[in-house]
C-alpha cells in the first residue's frame, strides 16, 4: 500500500518532534512570485496522486516520482525505493474505497528543489474499512527535465487523540 512520507533528513527532526494528531500547526508564510508558482504546481500534483488512491490507482504518483525516489512511510519497517512504489499498484487495484482529508501545512523552494508539508486524515481503508488516522507527510520534489518529481517521501502516524472521559 502506498503511504506519503517526510524527508529522510528529516527524520531526526519528525522524531524528536513528537505532537499528536492534535498539533496546532502555525500559519505557513505567504508565498509570493516562483515559489508561490511552484507550490500551486506541487500541490495540483499532490491531489492528483490522492485523486487517483481514492480510485486504487497509483499510476500518476508512479508517473511523477523520480527513478532516484526513497520512502519511508509510517507503518513500513525500512526505507524502500520506486521499485517497491511500482509494486504496490498491484496491490492497490480494485481497493478504491480508501477516503482522505489532506490538508496544507507548508512549503521550501530553494532552486530546483521543494518541499511540501503536509497532513492527511484517513477515514477509510482502501478495502472499505473505516479508520481513525492522521499522518504528517513531507514530500521532496526536484525539477527534472522541466518537470516536478518526487525525490523522496517520509511520513509519521500521529497518535490517536485521547478518548473523552465517560461521563
């Protein structure tokens, strides 16, 4: 299964970081002129490989990702590399029920590299189970050849929110 993710320098960051799904996230800066572009660029590109999960296809984020792609997505033991990214579009086939919420948290232009800041609430599995999940996400795109690709991806699961207390 396809998981977004935080970039592996990152990580060290993610880890001793911990906030739970809860996290008041400060207002990202405005951005203005080519980073502003970018970051409409990335996100449309965002929601479309999100688009096609809800469909069980994972063919554009296969599309847009870099052949020098790392992830370590929450839930995976070990980084893997695109081959297994590939791979999963057979598992994801047919699982077209999976439902999330992803919401903007922030972005970093610096050349032909950007990072892209996000949350996702997933309410739905891809197989119709109904879940309570968030996850923090980062993803790194390089500019190749005129186009954005994802580099590498890292994602946490946040805790769950504390029961309210019976009354």
């Amino acid at each position: 299964m396809i998981r977004l993710t935080i970039c592996a320098a990152l990580a060290p960051f993610a880890l001793t970081h911990a906030a739970s799904a809860q996290t008041a996230y400060p207002a990202p800066p405005a951005l203005t002129g080519e980073a502003a572009a970018v970051q409409k660029i990335i996100w449309a590109k965002e929601m479309a490989i999100y688009e096609g999960r809800a469909h069980g296809d994972v063919s554009y984020y296969v599309n847009n990702t870099s052949p020098n792609y790392v992830a370590w997505t929450a839930g995976t033991p070990t980084p893997f590399r695109i081959d297994k990214l590939k791979a999963s579009g057979g598992v994801m086939k047919g699982k077209d029920k999976e439902i999330i919420t992803t919401t903007f948290r922030d972005f970093s232009l610096s050349g032909d590299t950007a990072i892209i800041f996000y949350q996702n609430h997933r309410a739905r599995m891809p197989d119709g189970t109904d879940v309570d999940q968030t996850y923090d996400n980062i993803h790194v795109w390089q500019k190749r050849a005129g186009d954005w690709k994802v580099l590498a991806s890292m994602s946490r699961q946040m805790p769950a929110s504390p029961a309210a207390p019976a009354k």
